[in-house]
C-alpha cells in the first residue's frame, strides 16, 4: 500500500514539543468527508483539549479534497493533527482504522467517524470510564440506558441496525458478551489491549472485528445519543451490506472446526446444481456416464464459488484464481475416484456391509478433501513481513 502523509503541528507549538505522546489519540476514517472536517476540528477543540491532552489522526480514503481540507483546518488546532491518505484502500474504513491504531502515539485510542454524529465530547468520559473500571475496551452503545440512535436515518436503517445487532450476536455470543452495541463506530481501546496485525478488517464494522478478534478481558460500556449527519451522506450502502456479510462469515469461520462445518454444508448444497446438470445432460441424450462426468463438474464450480467468498476469502492473495480453482476441481475429482476402491476395501477385506463402508468412505473422503483443501488450495503464504505504511513524522 502506498500513501501520502501530512502532520499538521499545533498552533503555537514547534515541532519539539509536538513529539511528545498526547493523553489520548483519536482516529477518525474518512472518506469524502470534506464538508464535515471544520466542524468536527471545531468540536473536538471545544471540547477535548482543556480535559485531556490529544492528537488526532485521520486516515483518508477520500477520492475528494478531504486531506487538502483537513490540513488547513488543522492550522487552527491546538493539537497536532496528521492525515494519512491511502491510495488503496485495503479493508474499507475498518482497515483505515487499523493503520490509525498503528501510528497512534497515546495508550488510549478513541476511533469515531468523521461525519459529527459521535459527540467529540463524550472523548474524555471514554478514557476515564476506561480508567475507572481498569477496561481494555470501552464501547459508547446506542443500546443502553441514556442511549440513542436518533441519528438513524428513516424505519430502514434503524430496522437493519437492529437486525445485524441481533444477528452478530446470535452468531458470537460469547465474544460479544457485555457488549450491547457491536455495531458502533465510537469506542475506545487502550493501545496495549490490541494487535494490529491479528485483525482483518472487511468494510466499516471494525468494533466487530476488534471484539472477535483481539477482545480484552475486560470491557465497558457508556451510553451515548448517535446524532444526526452533519453534511454530506451516508456510507451504508447495499455493497457494504455485502461486504458485511462476507466478514461475517469470514469472522464465523476462522476456526478449523468451523470451517470444516462449513465446509461440509456448502459440499452439500453442491449437490444441486450436481442433479440439475446430471437432468439437463441426459434429457439432451447424453450417456449418463459421462454425463455424471460433467454434471460433477457444475458441483465442484458451485462448491468453489461459495468456499472462496464464504470460507477463504482472506486466504486467496497467495494463489491466482486459475491455480486454486484448478487444485480444488483436482481434489474434488479425485474424491469420486478414491471412493470407490475404498467401499470395495471395506467391503472385501473388513467384510463390512456395504451401506456403512459407503458412509465411512464418504466421512473420510471428506476429511481428507477438507484437509487437502486447507493444505494444498489456501495454505496461507509464509509471512514475509509486514508491508509498510507511511510513518507519522513526529
């Protein structure tokens, strides 16, 4: 990843003294927010500074002027204000959170977004409930006593907040305990309490992803009012829906169990299109040999397309498209071909019956394809090092 990086010093100060790590760094992500930056400098100098030593840092995915506004609002700040603009954005704004917690200075990190609907002067009460209760995480949540969504926008962006609340918690009730909010944007999390590099951030959920993840012992929560956008419009589209969605899944089934679960169901709806090309095939008078031949071929395509989006999405950068599809297509072929001589030898010289050599061929065909897959497909590339991102110059 490339970028351009500017450090705006704070107003009256030379650059020795802006060296010093400030109280608390707050990472804002950003992109095409132009229009909200003077407010959200403006707020966060009202409101932050004579509380609690800070520095700001944004990081820009914008395809606007964002950083050219933000480095001249910032000439105003009595903090030190940096920018760091991506030129690919790699994991939406959530992988623009992770690169904030990466050049922050401060232990405690407060992430909020850059449209002026996470009241900048909540910052220090975050950091002090923190403090109080000893908290690695401390989550402001819409969903608690003196909370509010009032800035959702209309019965459909309230009806899918609700929706995908219930719906990650439901699917990680454990990780998520105590947390009655996983979808909010504006947290704060002590710098020691994370890794950055463990996270794998997909689309703007980053709390999420943080929480299941890289989850302290011990987490918070403070209620805040979620306020109306201050200018522009909303980032929630249908595509990052989508988008998160696939972390979902991704998230769901990042253990091998999982996984194999997984893995499992999708082989079997595989069997669909299996039956659908095997009818279509004979109707058109093919043989029913070869026709099974190919008809083989539409599951293993179908099997291919879901594991990639819904199992490995985050393990496909090692091996082009071609290579993983032409390994997998081999490893499911070559499950029909061991099959059989497997129930034979079960059957010939284990003298099984032949209804449960054909079951325990099918349970060890699977483990071995599951396996074959993790090993031979998606094997994850041995870490070269972390690519490296512009520094910060402090």
């Amino acid at each position: 990843m490339s970028g351009h990086e500017y450090t705006v010093p704070a107003a009256g100060l030379d650059a020795a003294e802006v060296t010093e790590p400030g109280a608390v760094t707050i990472v804002v992500p950003t992109f095409n927010e132009s229009a909200n930056i003077g407010q959200l400098l403006r707020q966060i100098t009202e409101s932050v500074p004579a509380r609690l030593p800070c520095e700001v840092v944004f990081v820009d995915d914008s395809t606007d002027d964002t950083p050219e506004v933000i480095r001249r609002a910032a000439q105003d700040c009595p903090f030190p204000v940096a920018v760091l603009h991506r030129e690919e954005p790699v994991g939406g704004l959530g992988g623009a959170v992770v690169e904030g917690l990466r050049a922050a200075t401060s232990e405690w990190i407060v992430v909020m977004d850059g449209d002026c609907q996470h009241p900048p002067s909540l910052v220090p009460e975050l950091v002090a409930t923190g403090e109080r209760a000893n908290a690695g995480l401390v989550v402001a949540s819409r969903y608690i006593k003196g909370g509010s969504r009032a800035g959702l926008a209309g019965s459909y962006r309230v009806a899918v907040s609700r929706g995908a609340t219930w719906l990650t918690k439901a699917l990680f009730p454990r990780r998520l305990h105590g947390i009655s909010d996983p979808m909010s944007g504006f947290f704060a999390i002590r710098r020691s309490a994370v890794t950055a590099d463990v996270l794998k951030p997909l689309g703007y959920k980053i709390l999420l992803e943080l929480a299941v993840r890289s989850r302290p012992r011990q987490v918070a929560e403070m209620p805040f009012v979620f306020l109306d956008r201050f200018a522009g419009e909303s980032k929630s589209t249908a595509r990052e829906g989508l988008r998160f969605l696939h972390h979902l899944a991704g998230l769901r089934t990042a253990s091998p169990l999982a996984r194999m679960v997984g893995f499992g169901l999708i082989g079997a709806s595989g069997f669909v299109p299996n039956l659908v090309g095997l009818w279509a095939l004979t109707v058109l008078g093919l043989h029913y040999v070869p026709a099974e031949i190919v008809a083989n071929q539409f599951g293993v395509a179908w099997n291919f397309l879901l594991i990639e989006q819904l199992l490995f999405r985050d393990r496909r950068a090692h091996r082009r498209w071609w290579d993983r599809l032409g390994r997998f297509a081999l490893l499911a072929n070559a499950d029909l071909v061991l099959r059989i001589p497997l129930i034979a030898l079960l059957v010939d010289r284990f003298h099984m019956g032949a209804l449960p050599a054909t079951a325990l061929a099918l349970v060890l065909t699977f483990v071995l394809r599951f396996v074959g897959t993790e090993a031979l497909v998606y094997l994850p590339r041995r870490r070269r090092g972390a690519r490296t991102t512009a520094r910060r110059a402090v």
